[in-house]
C-alpha cells in the first residue's frame, strides 16, 4: 500500500479562524498542534481537525494546501462544511 500524504485544516476555538498544512503522519502532526508544538498554532488553541484530504504524492498535497490557504480554497471549505461550521 503506498503512503499518503494528507492535507488538513485546523480550526482554531480561541479565534475562530482556520490552519491549514500538510503531513505525512496527520495523527502525530495533529498532536503536536494539540499540545503546542507548532509555534504557528500554539496561540490558538484549542484545535479542532475538521477536514482532510489524501494525497498520493507530497508535491499533490502540497498544492492542494496552497489551494486551500487561498480565498476560493477558503470558500470550498466553507461550503463544504456550511452545516457543520454553522451548527
């Protein structure tokens, strides 16, 4: 079976604003945001993980993560989560 690498977005519950990344271990990456281990999320905490995507290829989860920090790939998540980001 071959490896994923996933891209993910985090959202934060202190500002209400998204993370987005990628890895190649999505549990242990989640952990270290969880726990403060990523100097760009350790103010934010609490994290939630609401989305990700498996990538075959780093370079695909790469760019979709690009994707995804940009306004249309903000967009997309918002509709894609419009149910659950709206309760």
């Amino acid at each position: 079976m071959s490896e994923f690498y996933y891209t993910y977005v985090l959202l934060s519950k202190n500002d209400g604003n998204f993370y987005t990344g990628y890895s190649s271990d999505l549990k242990q990456r989640f952990e270290e945001h969880r726990k403060g281990k990523v100097d760009s999320t350790k103010e934010r905490r609490p994290l939630e993980l609401i989305y990700y995507e498996a990538c075959l290829s780093p370079k695909d989860a790469i760019h979709r993560e690009k994707y995804l920090k940009s306004f249309h790939g903000k967009m997309f998540i918002r509709k894609r989560l419009k149910s659950y980001l709206t309760g």
